[in-house]
C-alpha cells in the first residue's frame, strides 16, 4: 500500500469531510500559457500554464522576474487568483514566486485547472484557498539536479538536494498538517492524487465542480485544456482517460441529485409480520421458508446427537431455549461431568468407611466360632461403628 492510500484510508475512516463549492469562476476564452489580467480594480488573475523557469527561453515560460513585474502591475487589488496547468520546472523559481505569493497583502486563491505537478504543487500551497477540479491531477516528488565532478561535488549537489526537499516539505506540511516522514515518503514515491484525492489529503480545500478541464493522452505527452505538458521527465504519469469535463460534471451532478432526492424518502417502517406479509409478499415468503428449512436442520441434528438418557434437557432445547445441537452437547457434557465426578466421591466415601472395619481378633475359643458366628461379628462391628458415624452410641 502507498503512502497515499495509507493516508486516504485513514481519512476516509476518520470521517474527514469533502468540501465542493460551486464558487463561479472566468476563464478567458483564449488560453495563453502565462497570462496576467485585472478582472476588477480590486482583483487581479494570473494563469500559470507553461513552464516555469529561470530564464525565458519562449515566450509563454514562467520566469520568477517575469512573474513579479506582472504581479506589481496589477495594482492595489485585495483578490488574486492563480491559475495553474502547469508540469512544473525550475525548483528555484517556482520557490520565488511561492513567496512573492506567501508576501503579498491580497488574498490568494488557487485554482488548479488541469495539472499542478512538481514545482507548481508547491507554488499551489502559497493560496489561502485551494480549489481542484475532479478531473485535476496534483503530484509530488523528491527535486533532481543534474550534477558532476569529484565525489565532494556530488556530495555537495546532494546535501543542496536535500535542503531543497526539506523547504519544499515545510510548504506541504504547514498546508497539509501531514509529518515530515509521511510527506517525504510520498515525494519518493513521485506520488499523483486525483482533484478528489488532493483534498482528502489536505493538497486542496475543496472541490470546485465548475472548473472546465479537457484532457487527452498521446504518448509521454498530456494535453490539459489546449496546453500540452512533457512527462518524459518523470518516472510515473497521471492515470488520465480523454474525457470532456462539462459533460462529465453536468452527468455527475445529475446523478447527485437523483441520489440526494432518493436519499430523503422516507423509508417505510414494518411494525409486524402481518404488515409484511401484506405489503411484500414474496418477501415474507422467502424469509418464511429460510426459517422453517433453518429449523429443520437444527430439530434434525439434535436428533443425531449420540446421547441417550437426556430426554427432559433435549426437549428443553428443542421447543424452549431452540438453542442449537452444538450447545446441546455441551450442556450434556456437564451434566455428565457432574455425575461422574459424584460417582467418584461417592467410590472414595465407601472405600473409606470400609477401610475403618477392624479385622479379625483371634479367637478366643481357640478358633472353635462356626462360620456363623464369625459373620455375625463383623456385621456387628460394621453397625456399631455405622451407628457412630450417624451420632448414635
């Protein structure tokens, strides 16, 4: 099990709700891989769809100088929105616009339009709100360099590596409320979380079921809403089937709302069998004859109980207490248990009493008493001492 699944499967029991919102939002009609706009003069958007990078090598790559230029240029607005379709890139400047984002006074949401993997995911933490749609895909994973030189420059570019992934797990953490530990293993695994998933994870706030996202796969490419991302670079990839969202959505909200309606039916309450005779027929029936044919068995494997002399305990069970052959057999296993263990006190008493009869003393007439006479003296023996066992003289 991954450590995702570990960490949805103790949410899931934990009962740790799933927010959705229905919070309208734009998006402009013709996409552009980086875009900033006033929407209002009080709020601001900005739409990472490209790549992020140091330097602006095309013209729709997302710089951390680029970045805050437009920030400034959108004026005093209290509202931003971020927008992000984005495989990632740049560790570095995706940490600078991460705390452009964290400085700034306005208040940021997130909207996670299509992909938010590697370095966006951790720009995506800077919102104070993070909204997924369903059909969105967040992944995480451990940063990489290429390096070389002696073994103190690798060693070198690996302590960087590590110091790098311990600032992006702070980000993670303080938005998650997950430990180190748990947020480290889920980098390792290079670990991709449904819309779905990123918020029962603590990655998002909640569900926005109005974000529109387009999806289609062609080899190690993945094209999101018109913008198409690289994943050769990653050793796993979105589990994401071509899928038009607005149709998905408007079907999931259908079925919804059929279950939401289904759901509030009062469910009829049965005070008798009569009632249930009546009203489900075939039902009683069924029920009726599991439980004659599961009174035969029982009736039936008592009489096969290989216990004789119990008639009185095996009518009890058969038509009072109806417990089964099995406790039976128990209950007449004591009560022979019992009875042997009397019988055997009952042995040991008379080997007792026995023992105390005094033997023969030597006659007195030169052994001259007639078998009579001798058996007349032992019984007599036997009563006296009998007699003074029972508080006689």
């Amino acid at each position: 099990m991954s450590k995702l699944q570990e960490i949805l499967s103790s949410l899931r029991m934990s009962g740790k709700p799933t927010k959705t919102t229905q919070k309208t939002t734009e998006t402009p009609n013709n996409i552009k891989s980086w875009e900033v706009r006033n929407i209002t003069n009080a709020k601001g958007e900005i739409l990472i769809y490209g790549d992020i990078e140091e330097y602006r090598y095309l013209e729709n790559d997302v710089t951390a100088f680029t970045f805050a230029q437009d920030l400034r240029d959108l004026g005093n607005v209290s509202d931003i929105d971020i927008r992000i379709n984005s495989a990632g890139g740049s560790v570095y400047a995706g940490q600078a616009i991460y705390a452009q984002l964290k400085a700034h006074p306005a208040t940021i949401n997130v909207y996670i339009d299509g992909i938010a993997a590697s370095i966006s995911s951790f720009i995506a933490m800077a919102g104070d709100h993070i909204y997924a749609s369903r059909s969105s895909q967040v992944m995480i994973h451990n940063p990489a360099v290429l390096a070389f030189g002696e073994v103190s420059d690798l060693e070198k570019s690996i302590d960087m590596l590590n110091k790098v992934k311990d600032s992006i797990i702070a980000a993670y953490m303080d938005k998650t409320g997950h430990s180190y530990e748990v947020l480290s293993a889920m980098m390792d695994e290079e670990t991709w979380m449904t819309g779905q998933e990123a918020v029962e994870t603590g990655f998002a706030d909640s569900l926005n079921d109005e974000i529109q996202i387009v999806a289609s796969a062609s080899g190690k490419n993945l094209v999101v809403n018109g913008i198409e991302h690289n994943l050769s670079k990653y050793s796993t990839k979105p589990d994401i089937t071509e899928v038009n969202n607005a149709q998905f959505q408007k079907q999931l909200q259908d079925n919804l709302a059929v279950e939401n309606k289904n759901s509030e039916k009062e469910e009829p309450s049965l005070k008798s069998l009569d009632e249930l005779k009546n009203q489900y027929p075939d039902l009683y029936k069924e029920a009726f004859n599991a439980g004659a044919a599961s009174e035969n068995s029982r009736m039936k494997a008592i009489d096969e109980l290989p216990f004789k002399g119990h008639e009185d305990l095996v009518n009890k069970t058969k038509y009072e207490t109806k417990n089964s052959a099995g406790d039976l057999s128990i209950e007449i296993l004591k009560v022979q248990n019992a009875a042997g263990a009397t019988y055997l006190q009952n042995r040991e008493e008379d080997a007792t009493q026995a023992n105390e009869v005094p033997g023969d003393s030597t006659p007195q007439n030169n052994g001259s008493l007639s078998e009579d006479e001798e058996r007349k003296t032992k019984a007599t023996n036997l009563a006296e001492i009998m007699n003074k066992k029972r508080g006689g003289k």
